[in-house]
C-alpha cells in the first residue's frame, strides 16, 4: 500500500523550496523503499532547483544518504529489509558493454525506480539523481542500495553517496595516486577536500591544496594537505612547480572545473602526469590549449565522473576505514539539520561556510 511521507520539493526554476506530502509506492519489481536516516545538501541538489539539469519540475531533492531498506519488491536478492544502506545513483546493468568488458564503473545502462513517486493530486515528481532522499523514505532501484556496516553513523556514510566519493574517487580510481607521489588539488570545496583525503589515504608524500579560500585551505590542512597555496595571492602554476622541486604535480586534480582552473592543472602536472577533471563545467564553457602542449608534454588527461567508483566494491571499503579511525569522514559533517532547513543551507553553502549540512531524519 502507498505511503505518505514527507519531502522537500522544487517546484519551479529558482524558486524555494517547501516541504510537501509525497506519495511512494509500494516496490516494485527490482525496487526497495528505504527508510531515510541522512541525506547531505549537495550543490547538485541547489543546480536542480535552479534548473541547471532539466526542467522536469518538480523535483524531490535530495541524492548522498543512507537509511535502512523498509521493503523490497520481486525479484530483489542485493538487500533485506532491516539493512543499512547507502544510496548511490549508478545502479549498474551487469549486461552493456563496458560491464561485459569488467568495467562496470563505467556503466553506460544505469538505471533507476521504474515506478513513479508523486505528490498526493497525482503530479509526477523527478528524484535527484534518480534518488529523492529528502524524504522520510524513498523508492529507489534496488541496485541503488548498497549494504554497509550498520556501526557507521548515517550522517557520515550518505556522503559517499555524491561529493565525498567523488573527491576521494577522483585521487583513488581516476587519479592513481599512489605511495610518495606529489599531488595538487585545485579546489577545496567538499568534493576538493575529499581528494586531498584521498590523496593522504594514498600514501602520497606532497599534497599540495589551492583555494581563493582561506577556511577552505585550513580544512584542507587538517585533512592531510602538506602546503596550502592562495590562488589570489600567487601563481597557481609556478607555485606548485616550486613546491614540488621545480617539476610539477604527478597528479592534479581539478575540483573546479573551469577553463581557468583546467589551464591551471594542466600546466602545473609534471611531464607524463596525470589531470583529473572532477568539477563540473557548465555547457558553454571551452577550452583552449595549444595542441603542441598536448602532444609534449604526455601523460593524461582524465575525467572523473562519481570518483569512478563502483559502490558495491568502494562504499564498504571506506565505512570500514572510517570505522577502524583511517579515514576522518566526521570532518565534512559542518552541521545537522531537519527538513525545514534545505533552504537555508542551500544559502550557507553558497557562501562557503559549510562543508556539508546533513538532514538528519
């Protein structure tokens, strides 16, 4: 029988959010309802009411949580009801190419929920990244659940959810990071932070942390960075060739994504190093290298897409670091709040004072 529950909609482009009675129905085949314990406010969630995804309006908001599975429908094995879960948005087929070939991180046929969650006159809502969890429970694909130990604390493990992933991912898969490499992270937001957590998680010897912001370039220290560097006070590029013996970066990591930063970390990797692209670019943006450059100075040039992560091998992974006290995750926690507070951290988050506020349910 469908469920009444509460959740936080956009309903239009650029306009506030509000609370609305949300209707989830009952898991269908290959579906899980869960239970909402946390859900993360993620500058994903600010970009879909602003309608910088889509207009399929109205959304329900929310994407980096954890909760516990309430029901499954036919067909389920992954999950139980009574497992505690985080949610991801890139349930893989199994069955595309690139999971035939081993890759399944790259999934080309993700999918989500095939049935529809709706507010009580019948209106069809879009779940955030096909998840939804700013509500008191969510239906969601059920390959979109990953089990993990129950002993992490729900707030914490619904950031691997999105942003933290992505950062740790962007230094762990993507970049390669790995024992007494020197690294660079060109932003240090929540997605920037995690990289340079990655980054230290990987043994590397110098992690080098860029921001325009002074809190950020603290947290980054206090994450593992070694050297912080004020984007507006020196030259990004020489800086990190001077800190790193001249040379340049074995890896940079770009947690901006924009031409400038890209420019940047291009030119500030080492010979045969490695860029990683994690920030998000906006459709209109371009960029221009001289192809000369390209071809010189080798190495690669990647993009990181959800930390290249693949949830069912990353996600208990990282809860087990974090509950054996190796990988500080409590750090990116600036605040709980409830329901009624998504629009105000949308605007503390816009003017960086937090790293991630939390919903707690």
């Amino acid at each position: 029988m469908a469920q009444r529950v509460r959740g936080v909609v956009a309903p239009g482009k650029g306009q506030p959010v509000r609370i609305e009675t949300v209707v989830v129905p009952d898991p269908g085949p290959g579906e899980a309802v869960v239970r909402v314990q946390a859900c993360g406010v993620c500058h994903t969630d600010l970009h879909y009411r602003e309608g910088g995804i889509n207009d399929e309006f109205p959304f329900l908001l929310g994407h980096e949580a954890a909760g516990t599975v309430e029901s499954v429908g036919d067909g389920v094995t992954e999950v139980e009801p009574g497992d505690f879960v985080v949610l991801n948005w890139r349930a893989v087929c199994g069955q595309c190419r690139a999971c035939l070939r081993g890759r399944p991180w790259y999934c080309f046929n993700t999918h989500n929920a095939t049935q529809k969650m709706t507010l009580e006159d019948g209106t069809e809502l879009s779940p955030a990244l096909g998840i939804g969890a700013f509500a008191d429970k969510t239906l969601v694909a059920a390959g979109q659940c990953t089990k993990v130990d129950p002993a992490a604390k729900a707030e914490v493990a619904g950031l691997l959810g999105c942003g933290v992933m992505a950062g740790l991912g962007a230094a762990l898969n993507t970049g390669g990071v790995g024992r007494g490499d020197s690294v660079a992270v060109i932003g240090c937001g929540g997605v920037g932070a995690a990289a340079v957590l990655g980054a230290r998680l990987a043994g590397a010897a110098t992690i080098i942390a860029v921001d325009l912001d002074e809190r950020k370039l603290t947290t980054a220290s206090a994450l593992g960075a070694t050297h912080v560097v004020d984007a507006g006070d020196r030259d990004v590029v020489a800086t990190v060739r001077e800190l790193t013996g001249g040379f340049g970066a074995d890896v940079v990591i770009d947690a901006v994504g924009r031409p400038e930063t890209y420019e940047q970390a291009f030119y500030a990797r080492d010979l045969a190093g490695t860029v990683v692209l994690v920030g998000v670019p906006t459709p209109e943006m371009r960029l221009e290298l001289p192809l000369l450059d390209v071809f010189g100075r080798g190495g690669s040039l990647k993009s990181s897409w959800y930390g290249d992560c693949l949830p069912s091998r990353d996600f208990p992974m990282l809860i087990d670091l974090y509950l054996q006290g190796r990988l500080d995750l409590d750090a990116f926690v600036s605040e709980t709040i409830g329901l009624d507070d998504v629009e105000a951290a949308f605007d503390k988050m816009n003017h960086g004072d937090v790293l991630r506020s939390v919903v707690v349910l």
